[in-house]
C-alpha cells in the first residue's frame, strides 16, 4: 500500500463506524494518538446517551526512512488537513536513523501550522535528547532515558510527557515501576499524559494504564480524575474542542463521588 491509501483505508473504515458518533471530518482540531477519547454526550449536555468519540490523526515519520519519504509523509498530512490530520508523530526503532535526517522536515512540518510529537529518550543518547527538546515539540513520548541535564531542560521547557508504563516495562526500557519517572514528573506537575503507546501490542487499554498508576504510585481517585482531565490541555486540540471537553468531565465530576 501507498501512504496515501493506506490513510484512506483508516478513514474509510471510520467511515463506517455506527455504534458512536464519529468526529472526525469537520476540519476541528483534536487527535487520537493510541487513545482517542470516547466520551458520553448523556451527561447532561444534549439529551442523548449516545457516545462520541473525537478521533484525529498523526501520520508518523518512521526512524528508517529517508529524508525524502518523511517529507512525503508531511506532505500528506497537509493535503488530509480536513479529514482530521493534524500531526506528525517521528518515531520507530530508536537505534536506528538520524535526527538531523529529520529536522528539517519537522522544522517544515512546524512551519505549515502541523503539532509534533516525538518519540524521545528511548535510548540513552544524550546529544539527541538535547536537540530534541531545543526543537520544542508540542509533546514528547516516553522520555525514560533523560540524565539529570536533560530533565532540567524538559521541566524549563515544560513539553508535555506522553507516559506509557505498561508499554516501558514490557520494553524493558524501564526496569520497575517503583524507578519510573512518573512519579517525579507527577510530583513536580510537569504536563503528563497517561497512553498506552499501543493497546493492541502491549494488551492494554487507557483504563488500566490509569488502574496502574494509581495501584503503583499511590494516588487516589480525586487526583486520577484530575489527571485526565488536566490532558485535555495538552491534546492536539482547538479551545472549542477543549472547552466542549472539559464541560463533559466537569459534569462527569457533579456525579462522582470520591
């Protein structure tokens, strides 16, 4: 498959989705990274217990691509602006390719209105770490491998964290739980958001990434909840879209008792 049909494939497929109300093709800002947001509109808001679920795309720049074809994949991303692309994701094998391959190419992404996100500190490569950070993406995923320099940086910087425990454990990129720097980043209210990295490989869902943190690292339902409602900040996402969000789980928090 071509990149180009291989996208179309996705969004024919979401096309065909009829158990919730899909929005995708309306132009909006808002992503769905591993974990898109399924959210339900009965809470009050328009008499329907109907759910929905806001799904936007990243295309990713793989590591063992070229110049050329990571810039083809950007390309693709600017033409599929009003089908929900929104992004570029570089990520891959981290062992393999070269960031100065790819900065110029994200720098264009940047440049055309395009959010990036990067796979970063994987591996412990110091001087890639660094110029990615200087590059300010709008996120940064996993970061498991900073040294004490680098997480000054990230913290100065204030770029969100995509966290995926589950997914940094099964890698071995992280030993334990009980090392992983969630709870550093928790404590000092650095920007965090909880993924799964990929539900089907790593045979997860966003709830049990959420179920884990909490059993791990001792933190209570109250704070779990404000959590995820602190990543609507961070997603890809116009204040519209946001606002709409954030209104459903200020609902959702009338209901809840903690």
């Amino acid at each position: 498959m071509s990149k180009r049909s291989y996208m179309e494939a996705v969004l024919e497929g979401l096309r065909a989705v009829r158990t919730v109300e899909v929005d995708i093709f309306h132009g909006s800002d808002v992503e769905s990274h591993a974990n898109a947001h399924t959210l339900c509109n009965g809470c009050g808001m328009n008499g329907t217990r109907r759910k929905k679920i806001y799904v936007r795309l990243l295309l990713s720049i793989d590591r063992r691509e070229t110049r050329e074809a990571a810039m083809e994949t950007v390309k693709l991303a600017m033409e599929m602006r009003h089908l929900g692309v929104v992004g570029i994701d570089l990520s891959g094998n981290p062992a393999i390719g070269e960031w100065t391959t790819f900065l110029p190419v994200l720098e264009f992404a940047k440049e055309k209105g395009l959010l990036v996100t990067l796979h970063c500190g994987e591996v412990p490569n110091m001087e890639e770490i660094n110029a990615m950070l200087d590059f300010l993406p709008a996120r940064i995923g996993h970061a498991c491998c900073l040294q004490q320099e680098e997480w000054k940086k990230l913290k100065s910087f204030k770029i969100p964290v995509e966290i995926c425990l589950t997914s940094n454990i099964r890698t071995e990129t992280i030993s334990s739980l009980d090392i992983h720097h969630f709870a550093d980043l928790y404590n000092s209210k650095h920007p965090i958001v909880l993924c799964t990295d990929d539900s089907g490989v790593f045979s997860t869902t966003s709830s049990q990434e959420y179920a884990i943190a909490s059993s791990a690292f001792g933190i209570g339902k109250r704070e779990m909840f404000d959590l995820a409602r602190n990543a609507i900040g961070f997603i890809f996402a116009d204040d519209g879209v946001k606002h709409e969000l954030e209104q459903i789980f200020d609902l959702a928090a009338e209901r809840l008792q903690f």
